[in-house]
C-alpha cells in the first residue's frame, strides 16, 4: 500500500468520531417522532397531538370602526 497523506488520515478520523458521536446525540431522529400515543377521541385534532387550523379573518378595520369618518362625509 502507498503512502497516505496526513490530511487523508486527519479526515477519516473525524469522519468516525462524527458517527460515533452522532449516533449517541440526544439530537438525532428517532422513529417515534412524538413521546405520546394520539387520544382515539381527539378526532379535530391533527395527528391527535395538535389543534387544526381555524381560519383568521382579515385584520382590516371594520365598519363599525370606521362610522364615525363615514357618516360624517354622508350627513
């Protein structure tokens, strides 16, 4: 075999020790992306765990806010 630089050697020890450190993180996926199991009755929930979607209405000023401009133009 031929020689091997220091560099090539330099990097294949840092590939290990990043999967040998990777597989013992707290932050690497597991297949149970949730700790809980979804409640069977929590139907209007999504996946069981969070609440769906309500629509937000438009948050332009209404009518009522905007009377006191309007019926003073139309008296």
């Amino acid at each position: 075999m031929g020689h091997v630089s220091r560099s090539t050697v330099t990097v294949c020890w840092i590939l290990v020790i990043v999967v040998l450190l990777m597989s013992s993180c707290n932050g690497a996926r597991s297949m149970q992306p949730f700790k809980g199991k979804p409640l069977k009755q929590s139907s209007g929930y999504f996946f069981g765990f969070l609440p769906r979607a309500m629509p937000i209405p438009p948050s332009g000023p209404s009518r009522q806010h905007n009377s006191i401009g309007f019926d003073q133009s139309h008296n």
